[in-house]
C-alpha cells in the first residue's frame, strides 16, 4: 500500500511515523521548502490525546525524546488583570507523571516536537512539492504539484492545513471562516535579566491577563531536559528557555501594518499593553522581535457525512479550530493516530477510512465548536475564552 500525506506538519508527520512503523510505504509532500520555513508557533499545551497518540506512533526512542523534552508543568491557570491584581485561579490539581501519556499535561515547543516527528523520515519527506489537485481512479490516486509534476498513491491523506488543497478537491461545499479574531505571537527568551521580570503568578502556569478589549496570553516553557544535545542521533534545536505570549484582540482593536512583518506587528503588540503593568511590557520589550508573527484565526463548520475514498483529511484541513481551549495540535494528533491504526488494521482500506471520518467528524467538530463557544462574543473577547479554558493548561 502507497499512501501520501499532503503536509509535513505535527499531523502529517506523526501519520508518517505510524505508517513507516507498520511497515507502509508513506511518502509526504511538503509545500515550504524546509521543516522551518515559516514560523508556525512555540508553546503548545500537549495532554493526553497528544501523549497517547504519540506513544502509538512513534518509535520508542523518540517517544521518550518526546516526554524528555516538555516543559515543566504548571500548578495552576491564572487570570490577571491589566496591573497583575488576580482576578481567577484554578488549580490543575494533583501532580501527574510526566512520563505517563495517559495523564500527560504538560508544555511543548512546536519547533521541537516537529523535529521529533521528522526524525528518521528525512528520505520519505519531500519539501517544496506543494499540491495542487489529485484525480481519484479504481486503482488509485494521481497527484499534481504546483510545479507541474504528478505521482501516484493508493490513498491520499489531506493534512495541509487550513488553507487545504485536498480539502477542496474532495469537499469544495467545506467552509472556514475568519473570526475577525486576530493574535500577535511572540516569544522572550529566559536568562537572569528576564526571570527577574516576570511576575510571581507567570510562574506558576498558564496565565491570562485581560485589559479592555485587549488580551495577553502567556506561558512558560522550561524544558525538563534541554533539547540540543540531549539525543546525538537526533538533531534538535538549540532552543532555551523562555516565555510565549500572545496578544489577541478583535481586528478592529488591533490594527495591523501593512506589510505586516515581524517588527512592524512587535510594535503593534507593545502599543496594544502600552498602558499595562511596567512588568509586562518589560517582557515584551526583551522579546526575540524576528520571532514575531500574526495568526488570523478560521474556525471550520461542521460538514455532513460523506462518502469515503481513496482521499480522507485530518488536523486543519478538516476541522480547523480557535486556539482556545488548546485542542487544535492535540486533535490533529489523535486523528494521526486513529487514521494510522485505520489504515493498518486490515480489512477494505477504504471501508477502514469511512470509519475514521465518522469517529473523526464527531469527536473533531465538537472541540471545533467548543473552541468557538469559548471564544464567543462577550462584553471582553477573552472572559468566556479565559472561563472554559481554565483547568486545561498546565
């Protein structure tokens, strides 16, 4: 069996990894031209979708580099207000395994994790062939790249994103839509100077801060064990400590530059908490500014069942969800897992897709709408946000 996977992103590339495991022949295509050709985030919060699925699909070597390399847990979610007074704390509860990925809640670098995943798959993995179309026959599928060459596989596998070709191929009645929500991220690097900075209740996890119509994420990421070095055979990047955060508001509330790159929106960043604590906006002025960039936010509707093929999706390119509540990486990585143990469990292959796009559509279109509950329109954009997300940040 030939499968391709459209997209080398966290889904894309744990399906890789579960298929090569198995003994399938994957071959993934890549629109960028490298595994960092565009920043694509920093902090994730992993739990124990992300830690089972994970532990199903890679190798064990790289499973445990995975769990050596979250970031120390948080004790408790915390909402502040513009001038750090606490406005809500909610516990995460008991202290849990970190090596056990059925309890696991931790933090995670993207850049890191991605690298896991893209371990020992470097001849499997083609970038720069971005997919333009595919054509389904009896006996097959034919892709064609944007470059005008073609291939073939038994299935192919849509995991390319919000923006998704395939997803357009296969199901052109699927609609995204824009939230009007727009999210500056930005990262500071951790050294003496800015720990002394940040505030006691940054510390202790996941952390809020709502300001007028204006509101400021942030995270810690603290590595249990420093990637670089830490497993020779797999070449990590050399990434320290240091803080995430993110400023979101609606786009009328944050005007953004155009061209919008990284030091014109830092500067819109810093002039959204101009008026905030002395602390936070000594954080984002000892931010990395080249590390900035900005996340629109597109949510999926939900789609009617339809027929399986030799063509299924995962992750963003089926159901693409707001950051809120923290499930859009998690779910991709249980559709990997699901799709991987469809895919190989014997039996019709595509009888074995159906029944994953009928696990998948309930269980994914429900985290999509409760995304977007959480994000609803209220009197602050992030106060129902900050409510349903509590607990499940660590």
């Amino acid at each position: 069996m030939r499968v391709a996977v459209a997209g080398a992103g966290l889904g894309g590339l744990c399906l890789a990894q579960g298929l090569t495991r198995a003994g399938v022949d994957v071959q993934v295509f890549e629109r960028d031209d490298a595994l960092h050709g565009r920043r694509q985030g920093y902090r994730l919060h992993v739990d124990a979708r992300a830690g089972l699925a994970l532990e199903k699909c890679l190798p064990p070597r790289l499973f445990g580099l995975f769990l050596a390399t979250t970031g120390r847990p948080g004790t408790k979610v915390t909402v502040l207000n513009k001038r750090l007074a606490v406005l809500h704390e909610t516990p995460t509860g008991p202290a849990r395994d970190p090596d056990d990925p059925a309890t696991l809640s931790a933090s995670a670098d993207r850049g890191i994790l991605r690298e896991i995943l893209a371990a020992g798959l470097e001849e499997r993995t083609h970038y720069g062939h971005e997919l333009a179309g595919f054509e389904q026959d009896p006996e097959g599928v034919t892709l064609g790249f944007a470059d005008g060459s073609t291939g073939r596989a038994d299935l192919l596998v849509g995991a390319d994103g919000v923006g998704s070709a395939v997803r357009r191929g296969l199901l052109p009645e699927a609609r995204q839509v824009d939230t009007g929500v727009r999210i500056i991220y930005g990262k500071t690097p951790l050294d003496d100077a800015t720990r002394r900075l940040i505030p006691p209740a940054l510390h202790s996890g996941f952390t809020a801060i709502v300001g007028g119509r204006v509101g400021l994420a942030t995270g810690l990421v603290e590595f249990r064990h420093p990637p670089a070095g830490f497993a020779p055979e797999v070449r990590l990047s050399p990434v320290g400590d240091y803080l995430m955060w993110a400023v979101s508001a609606r786009q009328d509330r944050l005007p953004l530059p155009a061209p919008a790159d990284a030091t014109a929106l830092y500067a819109v960043a810093c002039r959204a908490i101009r008026s905030w604590h002395p602390a936070l906006r000594a954080l984002l002025a000892a931010a990395s500014v080249e590390e900035t960039f900005l996340v629109r936010v597109r949510i999926a509707r939900r789609v009617p069942a339809w027929k399986p093929s030799r063509v299924t999706l995962l992750g963003d390119a089926i159901h693409a969800m707001s950051p809120a509540r923290g499930s859009g990486a998690n779910t991709a990585l249980m559709d990997a897992a699901n799709l991987c143990e469809a895919m190989t469990g014997g039996g019709n292959p595509i009888a074995q897709i159906g029944a994953y796009e009928e696990s998948m559509r309930g269980y994914g279109f429900a985290a999509v709408e409760a995304s977007t509950q959480a994000e609803a329109a209220t009197a602050h954009p992030f106060r129902q946000w900050l409510r349903d997300r509590a607990g499940r940040w660590a």
